[in-house]
C-alpha cells in the first residue's frame, strides 16, 4: 500500500483520531480566500490545501519529498497552485514580501525568520503544529521511556517566543490534546510507516515480537489509547513607520 500524501483514509474503521475544535481546514480556507498571494509550507501531497472551496490569485506551495512533490502537483496544478520542490531548509526560494498568507500544517521544522521576510507587512502566518510528547504512548511502547527534553520537544510557548523573536506578533495561539484509538496492528504499522519519526527506522521485521505482543493486548484488552497533542498559532508580521 501508499504511503505517499498525508492521506489517512485506509485507516477508516481500523483508528481514530478526535480533531482540534478550531477547525484548521475551514479557518485555512477562510483566509485563503481573503488573500492575494499566499505559500503554503511543507504541503505534504496537497490534501489540505486542495480542501480549500477558494484559493487565491496566487497560491504556492512547497514540499521536499519527491513522492510527495508529484501527488501535490498532480492534485493542486488544476486549482492553478505551483508546487515548488524545496529542501525545507532556509532561505525560502522567494523574494521578500512575497505573500500576504503563510500556511503550514504540521511542519517539521518552522524557520521563523524566513516566514517573517517572505510577509509582507500586516500579512499572517497561521499553522497548526504538533504539540509535545504527541503519540507518546505508542512511540514508548516500542522505543521506551523517552527523556523530559524529547517529551518537551514542540511547546507551544516556545513556537511564541520563536515567532516573537522574529518580529511577529502572536494574535492566537491554542493546544489541546486529543484522543487516538487504534483497532488492529495493521492500523499501528500504517501509521508508524507513514508517519515516519514517530519510531525512526521502524519496519515490521525490526518490531516483529512487540507487533505480537501488541497485537494479543488488542485481542484481551481492546483498542490501544494513545493522545496527539496539536497546537493553533497565528501571527502577524506588524507595519513599520
């Protein structure tokens, strides 16, 4: 099976995820449709962006992995959306004051500084990011106990004084956590291939005696509970006199 795209529609039936109750998708979609040039960061394959009813005159969006790079285009090139190719390394490949809109949902890495030059003034970045200690349960049923400065990883507090450091101003910034249920091993293998540095380096052979064990706990005990942690932050770059 794919693992490409952040689509997660063969786990139905088989997991669960509970959603934020900001609604990231529809509150993207609001903005996207009031701006006039907008980047969306780290696109995966395209499906959130592609989710918004009405995009902007010029929308972009840039993704790293070339698996990925190919579904986003395949799916955003109809909406009129560029999709660029880029290492998700600084500097971002576009001007100054590009954009009016910066999006981003789950980026690995937020490089604050670059989003803040790529604003214009009075334009937003608004992303929803994973919190700390995300999915813990499941990556320390096969890693372990991980260590307080990973479990801390993610704060929101510390995206705010990285985007404030940056010249931006925090206009919102919400975190819940969020209830995960997974039915079978298979769900758990899907996910864990997917969403690869949960357990780096994960394959079912490496894991093959706590995929077992695993899988006979589902059988006695139900499905395994484990809680996401995703964080809302929006800022705004401020007009200068």
């Amino acid at each position: 099976m794919s693992v490409a795209g952040w689509d997660f529609s063969w786990l139905e039936g088989r997991a669960t995820e509970a959603r934020p109750s900001w609604g990231y998708q529809r509150a993207m979609g609001e903005r996207l449709a009031r701006a006039s040039a907008a980047l969306d960061i780290q696109t995966g394959g395209g499906e959130v962006l592609a989710g918004a009813p009405k995009l902007p005159p010029v929308m972009v969006a840039t993704e790293s992995w070339p698996p990925n790079v190919a579904k986003a285009t395949a799916l955003l090139h109809p909406r009129g959306a560029v999709v660029v190719a880029d290492e998700d390394e600084p500097p971002l490949p576009f001007a100054d004051a590009a954009f009016d809109l910066v999006t981003s949902r789950h980026p690995v890495t937020v490089w604050w500084d670059e989003i803040a030059r790529v604003l214009r003034p009075g334009g937003t970045y608004f992303s929803q990011q994973v919190g700390p200690a995300s999915v813990f349960e499941l990556v320390e049923y096969f890693l372990g106990p991980q260590p307080e400065e990973i479990r801390t990883k993610r704060d929101p507090e510390d995206a705010r004084r990285a985007a404030e450091a940056a010249g931006l101003e925090v206009v919102d910034l919400r975190a819940e956590r969020l209830r995960m249920e997974f039915s079978d091993v298979g769900a758990v293998v899907y996910f864990l291939r997917k969403v690869i540095w949960m357990v780096p380096g994960f394959t079912v052979e490496q894991y093959r005696d706590r995929l077992r064990e695993l899988h006979d706990r589902m059988q006695t005990e139900g499905p395994f509970v484990a809680h996401s942690a995703r964080f809302l932050i929006e800022a705004r770059k401020p007009f200068r006199d």
